[in-house]
C-alpha cells in the first residue's frame, strides 16, 4: 500500500499531540460496513471556527480503503470519488471556492477567514454518482493533528474548504478541497450499531 | 514536495499501538471568571460550556478557553440536572446541557435538555406542558415545503401543524454549538403520532428533527425523578391518541363486514325459516273462572325451533290482560314460565286522538328441543273486576323470522365503533386546537 507520510514529523512518537476527545474509536477499531470487515489505521483531526471532528482512515477486507467521519455525534462510511465529473457537477464544485494557502506553521487558527467561501452555493444541489446532493455546509478547515496512516500528507495546520452534502435518503457527500486538489468523497451515514464495532477505546463511566 | 514513502508495517511507523491509547476522560477546568470546577463530558464535540457556579459562558472550541460572556448568577435548578442519567428507547443517555425556549409571545415555554452518549451522539428530551417528546437529528436532506401541508420522509407521511419563531430564553451546561439566550429559529412542526418532524431554520441551516412521544412516567423512572412531574395538560400535536384515524377506519370496515355477515344470515334464515302455526285455540272464560287454569291441549314442536306466543284479547278496549303463561314441555317435564300483560287505551285530547298498546302482545321463545307442548294459562283481567268474562285467543307459530336479533346484533357491533370514534374525534379536536392549521383537520 501506498501511504503518503511526510506527516506532522515532530508528532512522530508523541502521540499525545492530538486535542483529546471522548471518541470511542481509534487505530485498530474494526468494524463491518455492507458486510465486509475494516480496521481503522489512520486518523486527521479537523478543526474549524466551531469545533473539531475526527476523518478515520479505515482499510477493508476487500482491499478497498475508505473514511469513516465522525462528527457531532454522526458517523458516515465513504470512499473516495473518482471518476470522472459531468460538465455540469464539474461547474459547481469548481464554483464552491478555494481555501486559503497552506500555512503549516500555523498551528492553533482560531478562527479562519472565511472571504473565499461561496456561501451562496449553500442550499444549491449537485449530482454526484448519479444522486442528487444538497449542500449543507461549506467551511474553512484546518488539520489540527493526524496519526497512523493516511492517503495522502495532512500535516499539522493544512488548510482546505471543506463541503458538506446530504442526500434525501441520508447519502452522504463531502467535497475538500485544498490547494492543489479537490477531493470528492460519497458514502452514507450510519448509526453506531450499524457498523458492528469492536476494539473500541475505553471511557470513563460508559 | 512529493515524498511517496512506502510504508512499512515496522515500529517505525507511529501507529499507536492498543496499549498506547488512553482512556477516554471527561475533563475539568478552572472557570476563567470564578474559578470554579467546569467539567466537559462530550470532549470534543462540546464547543460552549457554560459554568454551573458563575454562568458565565465559555468557549472551549480550542485549548485557550475564552469567556464569551461572564455572568454572577446562580444556575437555575431544572427537573432532571446536569449529569443525570437515565435510559431511554433502549440507550444509556447523560444529561450534559439544558435549554428553556419560548415561543415568541413568552406565553409558551418549554426545556429541552440536551442528552449524551458517547457512541451515539446527541438526542434532544423536550417537556412541554407535562409532554415528553425525544429528538433525533436526522441526517437527510429534507424538501422544502413551503406552504405544503403534507410532507413525506422515509414513508411516512406528516402533517403541517405549527410553525413559528422560538427563543432561547435560559441556558446551562454544555453544548456542540454555540449556545446563546436570545437565538432565535423558525421552526415548522410537522406531525405524524406518535413522531413529530420539526424543521429548524437559522442564518444558513435547515435542520430535520425527528422526535417521538415518550410517556412521562417512563422519563420519571429512567432518570430517577423524585419530585413531580410537570402536569400534563392539553394533547400534546404528537401525543399517540387511544385511537389512531387509521385503527377507527379499520374498525369500521370491520364493523360493516359483520354487518354484512349478520345481513347475509337473516337473509338465508328468512328463506329457511318454516314460519308455520302449530297451534290456535280461543276461550270465553267466565268470571266465576278466573281463578281456573287452562291447560292447552299437547302440541308438536316438530324440529328446535323459536316459539312466538301471540295471547289476544279480541274486544280489549281500554283496558287490560294479565296471562301467567307456562310452557310445558310433555317429554322431558321442562318448564318455561313467564307473565304477558295485553294493555290497550285509546282516547282524545286537546292534542287529538291517542292509543296506547294493543289488544295482543308476543312472546318469543328461542330455542326450545322438539318434543310436544302443552300451555298452562292463569288469567287476570280487567274485564274480571267489572264482572265480565274475557274474551282470550292464543296462537303459537314455530321457527318464526326473529327481526330483533338482528337489530339487537347490529346494535352490539356499532357500540365499541362509535365508542373509539367519538373518542377519536374529540382527541384530534382537541389535539388540532393548538395547531396553525385547524381548518385543515376539520375540512
């Protein structure tokens, strides 16, 4: 497997660099999606002005690998998307907005400028593998920390516009799109005992 | 900057291993106003906390906790507190925040606390007017309606039944969004008992709650509450009646396919029915033997069958018979007994003529074994007391067309119907009494 790993060098080792949640996953939780086993192996922690969520790298069974974003509670199985856009989805995401430049040393933002977000696109639709998706949320994100392996570099303090989309039937999209690539993301939500978990961390009165 | 490594599976790579990982603790720190203990149970997701000593609220959306807003006020006491936990629908949940809202007017207020479990997320546990209702989130895009009255979600179909401005008027504890007294939302409840679809909208959002009703002892029960709970009053828009709408339609198909059944049955036993005299007998009975038994010659019941005993009184006018009758059956010595009075007064008043009776009356009884008859009649009459003898005719017909067990059954089935109709109706009226949308139920 190929892993991107050039990241966050110092955290090498010292775990701990991560802001501490009560999340019941971390690296090694295995669960099952539409039959087929995976492990999480890698974690981002996402911030932005009003929280922080955790984007789990998980590997499955069938050789697939995929995301498992948990986030307020919510959980959504998805892979990445890549084949090709049509015209008309291809316009829409290019008209969603750009990030800032990436600014690694740049560790704690607290709030981030929001000036390149079309925040008119909120509301609008688009079609992705052949679903019709609304977007819900557009926002400035910033990596606050990663661990284990990852698909691509997520250093500490990369930035990206993140956009949130759901389907009627709870389908779930995300585009994030940093300065160089957009990345499209599909899957669905799903409610914990959905995914069969095992392996998760233990809590502190739960 | 491209710098594909491959990775291999060694201890350089800085997967934490199982043991490494640390347990997951709720966390504490120093309120920045008071310096009182704030502790944060959603670690991670909770972005407002607001400190149970100062009420001051505190952002801890990062490290740096930064107060938002300081406040000297002692926090509100609530029914279920900060911390309870209780198990609702199955799941353990923690009471981490609360929220008291009003409807615009102030008038209605209602708490909504905020509930945590740390595998499945966040609920929200509504009381409103001694009601319980709790909400899910729901991750679906939802259609907007705008002025719809009927809106479908995963197969269900709700009803628009209010939709109006609320405020967040009180707030404590901890939250995953910013808090703040004051908010406002626009929110659209749709229903379908016992679940409730409210639509949220702020700023830039429309969220899709779905909420169920809860039954308030169950809530008492789970989180322990020791005091009482709020009176309920009213019917809550979501509140599953006795009845549902669809049960009282079932009902009533129910009821008209019975009445169908009954109808049929009359109708084969009117074609089946023998309907046939078996015995006819008069007697002029002169006073001196009044006190005189008249026993009937035997007569055959050919088959089980009903028995209409028709006692008349030919030249009954204003005045009245009394027969004590006793039906002997001559194999088996069984015995039915039983009095029928023959009444019959006419006249005329300022209103007109009138009658009152009449100068026969019958007796039907049902089922008796074949075997041969015999009548026992003791007679008092009127006709008596004035020194005249009577005048008596009695006629027996078997298996005669019973009319009123027919009507008496159809009259049975419609009682439990119009019982849970009724009760139906005046549960919705009451229920669509609070609703934006009255007229739509009652058109």
């Amino acid at each position: 497997m190929i892993v991107r790993r050039d990241v966050d060098v110092e955290a090498i080792g010292k775990m701990a660099t991560l802001p501490e949640d009560m999340s019941p996953l971390m690296i090694g939780s295995q669960g099952v999606y539409q039959g087929i086993r995976f492990h999480l192996i890698g974690r981002m922690k996402i911030g932005w002005k009003d929280g922080t969520w955790n984007e789990w790298y998980m590997t499955m069974e069938n050789g697939t690998n995929g995301w498992v974003a948990e986030a307020q509670g919510f959980y959504a199985v998805n892979f990445e998307y890549k084949q090709a856009l049509i015209a008309e989805t291809e316009k829409a995401v290019k008209a969603l907005g750009k990030p800032l430049l990436i600014d690694t040393s740049d560790n704690t933002p607290m709030y981030l400028p929001e000036s390149k977000v079309n925040k008119k696109a909120l509301g609008s639709y688009i079609f992705l593998d052949r679903q019709k998706f609304k977007v819900v949320d557009l926002k400035e994100t910033v990596c606050r920390g990663s661990e284990g392996e990852l698909p691509y570099a997520a250093p500490t303090g990369r930035r990206t516009l993140s956009v949130d989309l759901l389907g009627h039937k709870g389908e779930f999209a995300a585009i994030e799109i940093d300065h160089v690539t957009t990345r499209i993301y599909v899957g669905r939500y799903v409610d914990w005992p959905d995914l069969h978990w095992q392996q998760v961390r233990s809590l502190e009165n739960w | 900057m491209a710098d594909f490594t491959l990775i291999p599976k060694d201890d350089d790579n800085p997967v934490p291993q199982p043991h490494m990982i640390k347990k997951g603790n709720p966390k504490s720190f120093s309120c920045p106003n008071c310096a009182g203990t704030v502790k944060v149970e959603a670690l991670g997701l909770s972005i407002t906390a607001i400190c149970q000593f100062c009420s001051s609220v505190i952002d801890i959306a990062n490290e740096n906790y930064k107060i938002l807003k300081t406040a000297h006020e002692k926090t509100r006491p609530t029914l279920l507190n900060i911390g309870n936990k209780g198990r609702l629908q199955g799941l353990m949940w923690e009471v981490i925040g609360y929220m008291e809202k009003t409807d615009f007017s102030e008038i209605y207020r209602w708490d909504e606390y905020l509930l945590y479990n740390p595998y499945h997320g966040f609920r929200f546990l509504v009381q409103s007017q001694g009601h319980w209702s709790i909400y899910k989130l729901l991750k679906q895009s939802i259609q907007e309606q705008g002025i719809a009255l009927q809106i479908r979600v995963n197969n269900q179909k709700y009803t628009r039944f209010m939709n109006g401005k609320t405020l967040v008027a009180y707030v404590k504890g901890e939250f995953y969004w910013r808090v703040r007294k004051g908010e406002e939302t626009v929110v659209t409840d749709y229903i379908a008992p016992p679940y409730q679809l409210s639509i949220t909208k702020n700023d830039d959002e429309i969220t899709a709650a779905l909420g169920e009703y809860l039954d308030a002892k169950a809530v008492a029960k789970a989180f322990k509450v020791e005091g009482k709970m709020p009176y309920k009053t009213g019917v809550a828009p979501n509140q599953p009646g006795s009845y549902t709408g669809a049960e009282v339609g079932k009902l009533w198909l129910t009821t008209l396919s019975a009445f169908a059944i009954a109808t049929l049955i009359q109708f084969a036993y009117l074609f089946s029915a023998d309907n046939k005299y078996i015995y006819s007998n008069h007697w002029n009975i002169p006073v001196q033997n009044r006190n005189q038994t008249i026993a009937t010659e035997p007569f055959e019941l050919p088959k089980r069958s009903n028995m209409l005993i028709t006692g008349s009184s030919a030249d009954l006018r204003n005045d009245w018979v009394e027969l004590d009758i006793t039906v002997l059956n001559d194999n088996n010595e069984e015995v039915r007994q039983f009095k029928q009075p023959i009444e019959y007064y006419f006249g005329s008043d300022y209103d007109g003529t009138w009658s009152e009776g009449n100068n026969f009356s019958d007796t039907l009884l049902s089922s008796l074994p074949k075997g041969n008859y015999r009548l026992l009649i003791d007679t008092d009459a009127g006709a008596f007391q004035k020194n005249q003898p009577l005048q008596l005719a009695v006629k027996i017909k078997r298996d005669v067309i019973n009319w009123s067990n027919y009507g008496f059954t159809l009259l049975l089935l419609l009682i439990y119907p119009c019982y849970a109709g009724i009760r139906f109706l005046m549960f919705e009226k009451l229920r669509w009494s609070e609703s934006d949308y009255t007229d739509k139920f009652w058109s």
